[in-house]
C-alpha cells in the first residue's frame, strides 16, 4: 500500500502568526480516497482572510464590495451607527483602499498593528488592533528629536492615564529637555487608538448532493464588518479626563470621514454621537489656571519657574553677547592705536 502525506492547518482558538508551518500528517489511505473518507477536515476557508488581516495589521485588508460596515453600532441618537456603508451606498472596497491611505498622509508616523485574531464560529473572526501615531501638537518635538544628534526617539502610550486631568505644564517641558540632554533618549507619549472588528462571513466548503464523500470548496465573502472603538466607549462613560487622549481621539476620528461626506456634516455626526465637549478642558471657555484656586497656583507657579528660566537663559546669552561685543571694541581700538603709531 503506497502511504501519502496530507498538509492539514490545525484549527486552533487563538490564530497564529501568517508565516506558521502546516503541519504534516501520515495517511494510509489511497490517492484517490477524499479527504471526507479519511476524516481530514477540509483546507481553511479562512485562512486566506487571516494572512492578509495580520500582514497588513487592519481588518481592512479583506475587502468585498457588497460588505455591511458599521462604525460603532447603537452610538447615534436615533440608534444607528455612527457610520454606514449601506446607506449611502457607498462601496466597501473603495472605503479599504481609502481608509489606510488618509491615514498614512495625514496621521504623522502611522503604524497599524493586529495584536489577536480569534476565530468565533466557522464563519466568524473577531479582530483586536490598534492604530499609533504621533499627534500632530507634538510633532515640532519630534522632529526636534529627530535633528539632535546622538538623541534617540522613544514613543509610549498613556492611556493608563486617562482618569486624570491634563494641564500644560512649564515645568514637564524643561523637564523633557532635561531628561533628553541627560540620558540620551528623548520619550514621547504617542497617540493609541485600540479598536475591535467582528467580521462574519457567507460561503465556505459544502457537502456533494449527492453523496457525502464529495466535497465542493466555495470562497469565504465578507458579508459584516462590526467595529467598535474603545475611546468612544470610555469618553462617553465619563472615564476619559484627560484631554490629550480625547484629542488624540478626534484628530483620528477626522481621517475617518466617508467618501462623499461634507466636513461640516462629519464633524456634526462625531459631536452627535461621541460626547467628547464633556472632557474636562475641552470645552470653548476652558483655559488652564481659569478652572479653581489650586490650578491657579499651580499655573501662577509654573509661569514663575519659566519667567526665571527665561531671565537665566538671557542673561547667560547677554553676559556673552556682551563680552563678544566688548572683545570687538577692545580688538577696534588696538587697531587705531597701531595706526596712530604707525606700527601697522
């Protein structure tokens, strides 16, 4: 009897990264027996869609044209999502290829990534991924980092820190050139946005009509794209406080507008559905050291420490602009003395 070796994928709950090896298993069976007789489960429909999903590190690297996709489901006011496809309709496909691309040009230093792909059902994948960037406030300093020789950039996330209140401080900045100057390492916080995708999908193998030793293998097709996004959940429980995490929120939310989808319009749909104003100094009046008597001083104090920072870092500058300039005078009349003398 000639023995064949059969490539099976084993299915497991937690998926694998796309390089893993098949494993290899012995049959006894003839060539002709199908994979049905000897017990073999058929390939992996959806293997194809796992490969591109943590190749490309977004769940919108499987594309379909006819796919539902909503943003946030049950967040509007009147129970919607906050985005669908299918009213609109808009093509699904055409919203993959934008998507990445926007914020690639407009999130500076974008980095997309698949942190676990899990299987649900035959036909179902749950995605967990995040988006980081360098929000754009604080890119002056990162290009800063980037100039300063022997200086090397290390971004991190605070989002363990958004139950506590954000204020500008004099005082961190100095802190932050001290630091970079001292150690070498320049630590940046950048932006995270953590998101969830259930996708479902229609097709997939199919028994023979006629017996059950026939197996027809049919492509999987996106048919649903659920995503929600943690930040939106957390600003509009109440849990974010700090408001560099909800703006870091909102510059991304803006690379996410749909095709044909006015500014003004998409702006109105974020203020409907994610309460971002109630994020303490978001609002229009809020101003650092307005707020009570504690941030009064605090800011009363970080303005002092910086006017005295300031006065150190002119009066060093003028103590040596003032001798370079004495030096020329002194150097102008040693010349017109040798003049006079005639020992020039």
């Amino acid at each position: 009897m000639t023995a064949t070796v059969t490539l099976v994928v084993a299915p497991t709950g937690r998926i694998v990264p796309s390089h893993r090896h098949a494993i290899a298993t012995r049959s006894s069976a003839s060539p002709s027996t199908s994979a049905a007789s000897t017990g073999a489960s058929p390939a992996d429909p959806l293997s194809d869609s796992i490969r591109k999903i943590e190749k490309f590190g977004t769940p919108f690297a499987v594309t379909s044209s006819t796919t539902r996709y909503r943003p946030e489901p049950g967040i509007a006011p009147d129970g919607g999502a906050l985005y669908s496809n299918t009213t609109k309709d808009v093509d699904y496909a055409k919203l993959c290829a934008r998507w990445p691309r926007v914020e690639d040009d407009e999130l500076f230093r974008c980095q997309r990534t698949v942190n676990r792909c899990e299987r649900l059902s035959a036909n179902e994948l749950v995605v967990r991924w995040e988006t980081t960037f360098v929000p754009e406030k604080l890119r002056w300093l990162h290009d800063l980092g980037e100039a300063w020789p022997g200086v090397d950039i290390e971004l991190y996330d605070i989002l363990d820190k958004m139950g506590e209140l954000s204020r500008f401080r004099w005082r961190s900045l100095f802190q932050l050139f001290w630091n970079t100057a001292t150690t070498g390492t320049m630590r940046l916080p950048a932006a995270k946005i953590e998101s969830t995708s259930r996708l479902r999908f229609e097709g997939g193998a199919e028994w023979g009509a006629d017996d059950d030793t026939t197996v027809r293998q049919t492509a999987m097709t996106l048919a649903t794209h659920d995503e929600t996004i943690d930040l939106v959940r957390c600003v509009n429980d109440g849990a974010v406080k700090n408001r560099r995490i909800c703006r870091d929120l909102l510059e991304y939310l803006d690379c996410r507008k749909p095709p044909n989808t006015s500014l003004e319009a998409w702006d109105n749909q974020i203020t409907d559905c994610v309460r971002w104003a109630e994020v303490p100094g978001m609002g229009m009046f809020d101003v650092d050291g307005l707020e009570d008597e504690g941030d009064r001083a605090r800011f009363y104090g970080d303005a002092t420490a910086v006017l005295a920072f300031m006065t150190v870092v002119f009066l060093v500058f003028g103590v040596g602009i003032g001798q370079w300039y004495f030096k020329g005078l002194e150097h102008e009349r040693m010349m017109a003395a040798m003049l006079e003398t005639g020992a020039f």
